[in-house]
C-alpha cells in the first residue's frame, strides 16, 4: 500500500510539473509574441513628434542678457496682450519659474505644434526670463518676487502665487482679452478656439473640474451637466473668463489678499457662489434658455454666466492617465493637467513622457555612449478581475510579482550600463488620497489599471531620483543643468513609440536570452552586445542569484524606490489606512525602508 502510495504522489507531481510545464511555455510564447510586436512596431513610422520650444524664425524682442538688464521690453502692456490676441480675442497665457522653465518649453511646444501663435509665457524671475527669451518664446516679466524653486503644494509661496495669477489675470481682463490661463502643467493639446465659439456670446467663465465622472455627450463637446458637475472642485488650473467677467474676479482678488492662508482656487469657487449658484429653467430666477441649451449656468448674484468643461476632454491626471477617458473614446483631449498623481514634479514629468507629451531634448532620446534594456513583464492575470475577486492582498500580489522582475532589471540594466525602459506596469487597485473599495468614489475607472502610472508604484521623486547619481555623459535640462537622477537610470515605457526616438535606436533590436546570474562570465556576451536595445522576453529574479553582501547592498540601495498604495479604512480610528509596496517582500529576514523587521513572509500590513 506504500508503494501505491508513493507511485500516486508521484504521479500527482509529475501532472502538476506538466501543467507548470504548459503555463511556461505559454507565457514564453506570449513573450515571444511580445517581442515580435515590438519589433514590427520599430519599423512603424513613430508618433508624430513635439516641439521642444518655438522655431527659430519666431518673432520675438531681443534677449535680456541677465536678470536685470533690457527688462522694460517685456513689460505686459496693453499693446503686448492685444497683438498677442487672436481674431476672436483670445490669447492662452501660462507662467513658469526657472526651476520650471521646462515646463513652459513644454506647454509652447505644444502650441506651437498646433500652429497657433497667440500666445504668452510669464516669467516669474529673472532667470527665467532670459532662458525663455533665448528660446524665443513670447514672454513677459512678472518677477514675483518668489522662489525660483519649486512651489511645493500648499507651501506659503504656493499661497503668494495664487495672487500673482489673480493680479496676471486682472491685467489681461483689463486691457479687453478674453484668456484662456493654465498652470504650465496643464498641456493644450488641441486649440481651444472652436470649442469656446460655439459656446459665445453667453459663456463668461468656463472652468475645468476635478469631477471624475463624465455626464457629456460621448464626443465630449458639450459642458458637463452642471448641477452634478458642478458641485465637484473647480480647477482653475485651465479656465476660460470673458473680458466681462473683470468685476468677479477683482473681487477674487480682494478675498485673496484678505485671506493669504486659503487656497485661490477654493476663493474662487467661492466667490461665484454669492448669492448662490443657479440652475432655474423656470421661475423669477430662471436663466434665459439659451444657456440652459448650453449648459451653462449662473452665479455671482446671477451675474455671470459659467460653464463646467467636459472631463474626458480637458482632462486632469485622473481622467486622462487612470480612466483613459479620451483613449477609449477615440477622441482628442483639449488639455492635459497632471492633477492626481503622487511623485510631485518628476512625477508629473514621467507621466507626460509616458504620454509622448513631454518635450526633451534629442540626448534624451539618444544619449551619448549609453543604450537601453527592457523586458516582457509576466503579469498574473488569473488575480485580476474579471477572472480574480480583486482585493488588497491579491492587488499587492499582481504588483509584487512585477517588482521582482523590475528589481532584477535594474540590476541587469546597471552592471550593463544600460538606461532601462521600464515596461507597463499593471494594478489591480486604483489609488487615491482617501479610503476607497478600489476605484476612487465617483469615479468611472474600470480595473485593472494599465498601464498603470509608474508613480502609483515606485517613489520618483524622493526615491529613485535622489538614490540614483547623476551621470555626467546625459544631456543637459533646459536650465543648462545635467540630467541624473531618474534620467541617468531609466526610460517610460513609450520611449521606442515616440517620435523623437531616432530610428538609429528604435531599430537597433537584440532578443538575447536573459544571463542565469549577474557573475561576469554570465554577463560578458551581453557587455559586448551592440545592438542599443537588448529586449529580454522574461526577466528572472536575478537579486537570488547575488552573493550575501551584494544583496545586502543592494536591498541597501533599492528599498528605497518604491511608495505605498492608498487606503483602505484603518482598523481603528486615527490609524493608517496605507501599506507600503516592498521591493525585498520576498526575502527573509530583511528590513523594509520602514525600518521594520520582517522574520516571516511579508503580508499587507498598515502604515506606519
């Protein structure tokens, strides 16, 4: 009978090595499916390319030579709004700091592309203004007298901003402009023109929102509905004001200046609710049917006449980077504003290259004496819905799973001194600020998220960027500083799709089998490669394949690049309701960048 036993066992376990056997084989053939996309793909004409900043044909006064010198020619005049204005009086205006002068280079590029011209760029310093000047962007001095450094959200200069826009607005409405004012942040990716005729002459403001639910017509060219989007923040981030709409928002400015320590976007807001907002069809405050038909309603002691713009196509981080409302619409946004994301400015530059909408220079796209590395990922997708009941343990096994893949990458990638394209990563939960079952409350995300952006999972800006050294032979960033950090260790994972990528790389394509270690003899045929990208179908864990005190270095090093997914309710009142992802999750014992002590197998676990 033991002997019946042992031959069952046996047989048992060579039935489940076979099936082992067969999911392998099917994951290296959608691997190699993978592979063979890609490469048709690089003989593909890629997508069309943005422009870094306006030709050089383009009219401009001449270049300050430093901070204070030949200023008095951008001073905003009158005469400068009104050449800048178009025929039907509008003019797209933003502003920009030095630390942030790429941002404006950006946001003009796209302008640019779209072969308008009516447009402005304020620069808040000095420096700024010469590096914008020498670009041959229009600008214009607004020297704020702030940080030339980043803002910082909710930070006292944050605050002080706010009333330098008021005041920036305030001179454009004066001189009869009708403007379209964006945070250099919020991209114009297709003219805005059109869509704001066929909403005069009754339209005065029309407002973007943090609303995460589109109540529009499915070409997103009419305004949300706006009893229900209007209760939602209004993000003044992109907005449109008619010249006529000056009394409203000098008020604006006096709330302000009377209350520094609140947020201008909420006084905003709150100044078009005196005397209520108001939605009537009928009665002695309706509004004339005209607007109604438009969508528009009313507020300011019913003097104004506002408009929510619609969601899917002037869209904020959430609509556009998670929800993918344009994409599956097939529809062409207005705008881009990377709202809702969670690495700060790095984050938002990653997502914006991740979308091709970002505009390097051609280093970054061939840098001298470096190339790249990249894999198919192996997703377990039997976790996922539909087929998967998606929770939190299971969300942090589908995203576990690709981080030992991602950590054996960046392993490969640095012993090679390759840049590494990061490829799709996939969540099975969103993530949100709040507690939530998933998606954010509200919202109309459909799961799993993916691509899923990069700062949901790995800590951008205070992770990799400051554990990463900068590497001398990248390019330099408009600001004529040299590009490290994040830049110096990896790419988005459209980089091969994007235009600016030359073909001398896009086209230079090796499919190596992965090393079996990261010794030097494992590792030599593929140092003397010289293809510029080696594409790997699999990538195993090559971190267990490390010497003790190289891991140890290594979770050292690495512990750090990863964030934490937010929330699900805590346990008790005034608890965390976030865990941390955990690049050595698998390993035991090790120390997470918590400073927690694992001894057993990593489970979800809240805070701190």
């Amino acid at each position: 009978r033991l002997r019946e036993q042992i031959a069952e066992l046996q047989a048992k376990l060579k039935k489940r090595q076979e099936a082992k056997d067969e999911k392998e084989v099917a994951q290296m053939g959608a691997a190699a499916a993978a592979a063979a996309e890609l490469q048709r793909q690089a003989q593909q004409p890629p997508q069309q390319a943005v422009a870094s900043h306006p030709p050089e044909t383009a009219s401009h006064p001449p270049a300050a030579s430093n901070a204070s010198v030949g200023r008095a020619a951008y001073r905003l005049t009158r005469e400068l709004i009104r050449s800048r204005c178009n025929a039907h009086n509008i003019i797209l205006v933003t502003f920009v700091n030095f630390q942030r002068c790429d941002y404006g280079l950006t946001w003009s590029g796209h302008v640019v592309r779209l072969g308008l011209s009516n447009y402005l760029v304020g620069a808040m310093d000095g420096k700024a203004l010469e590096l914008l000047a020498s670009k041959k962007v229009p600008t214009f001095d607004m020297e704020s007298g702030l940080t030339t450094a980043d803002y910082g959200w909710g930070t006292k200069n944050f605050r002080k901003l706010g009333l330098r826009k008021c005041e920036l607005i305030l001179s454009l409405l004066s001189a009869g402009a009708d403007p379209i004012v964006t945070d250099a942040d919020a991209l114009i990716t297709r003219d805005p023109t059109p869509f704001v005729m066929r909403l005069r002459p009754e339209a005065q403001v029309l407002v973007t929102s943090d609303h995460l639910m589109a109540t529009d017509d499915a070409a997103a060219e009419s305004l949300e509905l706006p009893k229900r989007a209007s209760s939602s923040a209004w993000n003044i981030g992109y907005f449109y004001l008619h010249h006529s709409a000056l009394p409203a928002i000098a008020h604006w400015k006096r709330m302000c200046e009377e209350h520094p320590d609140l947020w201008d976007q909420n006084l905003f807001k709150d100044v078009f609710k005196i005397g209520r907002l108001r939605f009537e069809t009928s009665g002695a405050d309706a509004i004339p049917q005209a607007e109604v038909d438009k969508r528009l309603f009313r507020g300011y002691n019913g003097t104004v006449t506002i408009g929510i713009l619609p969601v899917a196509t002037f869209c904020g981080g959430h609509t556009y980077f998670v929800q993918r409302m344009p994409q599956r619409r097939g529809v062409v946004p207005y705008s881009v504003h990377t709202t809702f994301q969670y690495s700060g400015a790095v984050g938002k530059t990653h997502r914006l290259r991740e979308a091709m909408l970002w505009a390097d220079d051609a280093a970054y796209f061939d840098p001298p004496g470096r190339s790249f590395l990249t894999y198919v990922p192996v997703v377990r997708r039997e976790l996922l819905r539909p087929a998967g009941v998606m929770g939190v343990a299971a969300h942090f096994e589908v995203v576990h799973h690709q981080l030992v893949q991602l950590r054996a990458a960046f392993l490969l990638a640095a012993r090679l001194g390759r840049l590494l394209i990061v490829p799709p990563l996939t969540c099975g939960l969103d993530r949100f600020w709040a507690p939530h079952n998933g998606t954010i409350p509200g919202s109309d995300t459909r799961l799993p998220v993916e691509p899923c952006p990069l700062d949901h999972v790995l800590d951008l800006e205070n992770g990799i960027s400051k554990h990463a050294l900068p590497d001398s032979r990248l390019a330099r960033d408009p600001a004529g500083r040299p590009l490290g950090g994040l830049e110096g260790v990896l790419r988005e994972f459209s980089f091969l799709n994007n235009s600016r990528t030359p073909d001398a790389v896009r086209q230079s394509l090796a499919f190596p089998d992965p090393p079996a270690d990261l010794s030097a003899a494992s590792l030599a045929p593929l140092a003397a490669a010289t293809a510029r990208v080696l594409h790997f179908a699999r990538m195993p864990d090559l971190y267990a394949t490390l010497p003790p005190a190289d891991a140890t270095r290594v979770r050292q090093e690495m512990m750090w690049y990863t964030t934490l997914w937010c929330c699900s309710k805590p346990a008790a009142p005034k608890t965390p309701g976030h865990i941390f992802y955990d690049m050595f999750f698998d390993v035991v014992p090790h120390t997470d960048k918590s400073r927690r002590e694992w001894t057993e197998p990593w489970t979800p676990k809240f805070g701190p």
